[in-house]
C-alpha cells in the first residue's frame, strides 16, 4: 500500500482526474467482459438442448421477446443468439483496446509531466545544493528511472485496477450460476498466487534495489568516459572504462531478467492447473446432473470464463511483482519530487544600475556540511568602471567569494550593496542579469558559434547583431568572418574539440558580453592559456574596462598586473589590499611571487 500511495501522491490534481475517468471506463468494460461471458449460457443452453425453449422461462421470455421481431423458429432464434454473443464480444474487444489506448497515452504523458516536473525541481534548486549531486545521478533519474517508474509502477497499478474489477466481475456471475464451485476455485487460484507472491517478494527488493545502484553506476561511468574522453585517450584507458561499465551494465540486465522471470513463472504451473481443473469439473457436473447435454452450457461458462480469469490473474500478480521490483527506484524519486522546494524565479531582462559602487560589508559563508569557513568578514568596495583583482593560492576563498557576489551562493552573515540597492532574493535574479561571468573551464555544446555565444537561447530569438557586437569586442570576429567556412554557423563540436583554447576563451568571454552585463567577472578564466595568448586576452578584456566593471579571479599575478585594485585572499580572509605597485611595496610574500614574473 505505500507504493501505491507514494505513486499517487507523484500526480497532479488534473492526472488523477484523468485517472479517475480511466477507472469508469475499466468499469464498462469490466460488466460488458461479464455480459459477454454470462451471453454463453443460453446460446450453448438452446444449441444442444432446443427443447428447453418451451421447459425455461427465461429463454421461453426471450424467444417470445425475438418473436415480436420477426424470429419464427428455433434455428432463427439461435442464429440471433450466436449473433449477440459475437457483437458482444467485439464490443468487449474494441471497449479493452480503447482502454488500453488510453492507459498506454496517460503512461507515456504522465512519463513526460514527471520528466519535466523533475528538470523543473533540478534547475531551481539553489547553486549549493548542487555541490552535494552527482549530475549523472540527475540525469538517470530524469532519463531512465522515470521511464522505469511509469511502466512498472503506473502501469501495472492500472493493470491491477483494471484485471481486478473485471475478476470481480467474472468471479460474480459464476458464484451465481455455482457459489460453491466458484468459492473452491478462486480461493485455490488466489492462494496459490498469494503464497509465490509472498515466497519472492522480499527478494524482489533486494534486486530492485541491486538494479537501481548498478543503473547508477552505468550513467555515472559513462558520463566519466566521454566527459573525459582526451584523458583517457591518452592515457589507454578504454579497456579499463569498458571493464568497469561490464559489471553494473551486467548486474542491471540480470536484475530485470531475473524480475521478468519471476512475474511469469506461476503462469505456466497454474495454466496446467486450470486445464486440468476444467477437465475435473466436466466429470464433476457429470457426475451431479447425468446428462452430458446439460453439462455442456456450464463447461462452455467455465472455459470462457477461465479464460478470461487466468489471464487477469496473472496480470494482477506480475503487476503486483513490478511494483516492489521498482520500489528502490520510487523512493529516490518520491523523495525528489515530494521535498524539492520549486520556486520559479522568471528570467526579467531588467538590470540593476551600477554607476557607483559595488559594497561587501562582513561576508561569511561556509560550506553546507563543512565547520570551516571558506570566507571570513571581507568588506570591500569594488568602484563601478574600475577594474579589481582577487589573488591566492588555491583554497584561498577566491571562488567562493565571487559566487557570492554572483548569487550562487548566500552568505550566512553579512551583506551586498551595489549603489544603494543591498541584494536580497526579490532583486537577485536582476542582479544577475546585469553580470556576465566567464569561468575557467568554458562549456560549450555541439552547435554553432551563434548558438554558443548566445547560450541557452532559442535558434529562432538569437539576437545575431548582438552576437557579432560581443564577438568583435572579444576579438573573436576577424577569426569568424576570415577563417571559418561558415563563419558564425560553424559547428564547434562537443565541448569546443575542433577549436584552440584561447578561441574557447574568446567564446566564453563573448558570451558573458551577449545581453551587455554592467560587471564582468572573470574566474581564473585564463589560467589554462599559455602566456602569450593569455596576453592577448587580458589585452582585449582591459580594451573594454572603460564601459564596464570588472572582477578578475587570478592564480597568477600577471593577470592582475593592470588592475585598478587587488586584494590578496588567504584562508578565506583579506591579507592585502591595495594597487599591483602597493602591494608589491608592503606585502613581502605578492613581492617574491611578482618578482617571478
């Protein structure tokens, strides 16, 4: 019953609606399934016996009734018979294939609602929660375990739904036609399936649960191979990505083989049963009436209705089985689902005005799950139009304090001010837009040099003079229009492969310029380059200095040498603060690491 109920608990209001509306259609075909079956008894009643036309007051009530329409004799009689019994069952037939038709399309959008209902609850979660995700993880969840979930936990909850009224059905005309008889049956039926259940399903959580991790690490391990596929070119090590992909991707086949297996294993022992019981019961009602002739009607209820009833519980008990194989995958999602704050945050074009200052006043931030501090009470004030310089060694704080300031991250003590507006989370997300962040590692997509520089937006609304305006002031146009084929719908290739690390660069700092940011922030942005085409960088970064803020993050202090002003980071706290000349006149550790340049 908790799976059942954490499944529902995953729909809207509108889908359980359209859930409710499949159950009424479950419904009508569940009683025209048992019209159907009950529809054999007087046709196979009148066919070997036409005398009891005249012995049976129902069937004598129904030829006076076909009477009236034109139906003279026996043979008429039972040719309509035959003819209702046949569109019933059609009728039956098209009614289940609508059904299944409306399950199979509620399945597959409901697929689709849960997928982007999770990439919703994903994208607008706060940077921080991030940096505990693995985004493989991320991804198989919305890639593989929702598909996962819908077809073996949505939709073997409808097959239980629906096999279990028509059972009732079913069950229902034949207690009326033999209580006892059907009693016996469906209570042996019943247990029987109730007790394999019971055997397995402690068994089938656990290997649900082997197939969830071994899922896990597939999409990880794959994720790591073409995520690094330079390194491990380089270094030989496809046979050690592919033996370590064979054991999870093995584990995970197993697990949905031994799942399949055990869903259909009763079948085959009590399909024997049940022909066997059939055969038990024509010597039963022999036994009881003495005439064969009479039997027959009976035998033809039970065999019809047998055949529809094996099916329908085997249906229930594989539907049964799935819902517990998916249980481990369920409760990941569940829990995503159900505890991820979404707070949709719309995207305004509007930008703060930064015409004075940019003001930090005693920020501290650490770490979730992490007693150090990262930084520790730094007040700075960041002059609009200046250009500022953060440096130190690696751990120093530099990255983190420039997620702060970019809203990534939010400061447990402290506050912002640029100009007069302190940032808080009404005008975070127009703070936002008036930065442009270039970070050290540039992501860019198999697309075109257009699509990359205007990330993330729409072929059909890039804004293509605001893209070559960006290119030309990163100095990346020349290159565009002279040496490219097809100049700004060329290709890059995944990752940026078929261009050189400086043009990466180039793209990056374009893309940062697109919608015209008041701050430019640059994170260790050039510390990949060699020396000289870092040069031309920084050369065409300060080129534009004089219309924009500018925050350089910087391992080498060549980077900052034409700075306004630098501040010297160490263990999350300020140690230096001053010019590129200052600070080589007052701090003795920037002095020996500039006298290296």
């Amino acid at each position: 019953m908790q799976t059942i109920k954490k499944l529902i608990s995953l729909l809207t209001n509108y889908e359980r609606k359209k859930l409710f509306l499949l159950l009424i259609l479950v419904i009508l075909m569940a009683l025209l399934d048992m019209l159907g079956v009950a529809s054999i008894i007087p046709f196979m009643t009148v066919l070997t016996n036409p005398g009891i036309i005249e012995t049976n007051t129902f069937i004598n009530s129904m030829f006076i009734f076909a009477n009236s329409y034109g139906i003279e004799n026996v043979n008429q009689f039972l040719f309509v018979l035959g003819l209702t019994v046949f569109v019933l069952l059609i009728i039956s037939l098209t009614l289940k294939a609508l059904t299944n038709y409306f399950q199979l399309h509620f399945i597959l959008k409901l697929e689709y609602n849960l997928s982007k209902r999770l990439l919703e609850g994903y994208l607008n979660q706060p940077y921080s929660w991030f940096l505990n995700r693995n985004s493989a993880d991320l991804g198989k969840t919305i890639l593989s375990e929702v598909g996962t979930i819908c077809a073996g936990g949505f939709y073997p909850l409808l097959q239980i739904v629906t096999y279990t009224i028509i059972t009732i059905a079913l069950v229902t005309l034949l207690i009326i036609v033999d209580p006892m008889l059907t009693l016996i049956a469906t209570l042996t039926l019943g247990s029987a399936y109730g007790l394999f259940y019971k055997l397995i399903h402690g068994f089938l959580n656990k290997i649900g649960g082997e197939r969830f991790d071994a899922n896990t690490k597939r999409f990880t391990i794959i994720s790591e191979a073409f995520g690094a596929v330079k390194e491990v070119k380089i270094g030989g090590l496809e046979e050690n990505y592919l033996k370590r992909f064979a054991d999870p991707a093995k584990t995970y086949i197993q697990r949905q083989a031994s799942a399949e297996i055990l869903k259909q294993l009763p079948r085959f022992a009590l399909e024997a049963f049940a022909f066997g019981g059939l055969l038990l019961l024509a010597l039963y009602l022999l036994v009881q009436d003495g005439s064969f002739t009479n039997t027959i009607p009976l035998i033809a209820l039970y065999a019809f209705a047998g055949y529809r009833l094996m099916p329908a519980l085997q249906f229930i008990y594989s539907s049964v089985t799935e819902l517990r194989f998916i249980g481990p995958a369920l409760n990941s999602m569940h829990k995503d689902l159900k505890f991820l704050k979404i707070k949709m945050t719309k995207n305004k074009i509007d930008k703060l005005k930064l015409e004075k200052s940019i003001s930090l006043k005693n920020i501290n931030y650490h770490y979730p799950n992490n007693s150090r501090t990262a930084i520790k009470n730094i007040s700075i004030d960041i002059p609009a139009y200046s250009t500022f310089g953060i440096v130190g060694v690696t751990g120093s704080g530099k990255t983190t304090l420039v997620d702060v300031i970019l809203g990534l991250l939010e400061a447990q003590n402290g506050t912002i001010k640029v100009d007069d507006n302190k940032i808080n989370k009404q005008n975070l997300r127009i703070w936002q837009n008036s930065i442009g962040y270039v970070p050290q590692q540039i992501y860019l997509s198999d697309d075109t040099i257009s699509s990359n520089i205007a990330f993330g937006i729409d072929k059909i609304k890039i804004d293509h003079k605001a893209v070559k305006r960006a290119a030309k002031i990163a100095n990346l146009d020349d290159f565009i229009s002279n040496e490219l084929p097809l100049k700004y719908d060329t290709t890059v290739g995944e990752r940026g492969i078929r261009l050189s690390g400086g043009q990466r660069q180039r793209i990056g700092i374009a893309r940062a310029l697109y919608n015209n940011p008041k701050l430019l922030i640059l994170d260790e942005a050039t510390n990949s380059l060699d020396n000289i085409t870092e040069q031309m960088v920084m050369d065409e970064v300060h080129n534009i200095s004089q219309n924009i803020t500018i925050i350089l993050i910087a391992h080498r202090l060549s980077t900052v040498k034409k700075c306004d002003s630098i501040i010297i980071l160490e263990k999350g706290e300020i140690k230096g603060k001053g010019s590129f000349d200052n600070l080589i006149k007052t701090n003795n550790n920037f002095r020996a690491a500039a006298s290296k340049i």
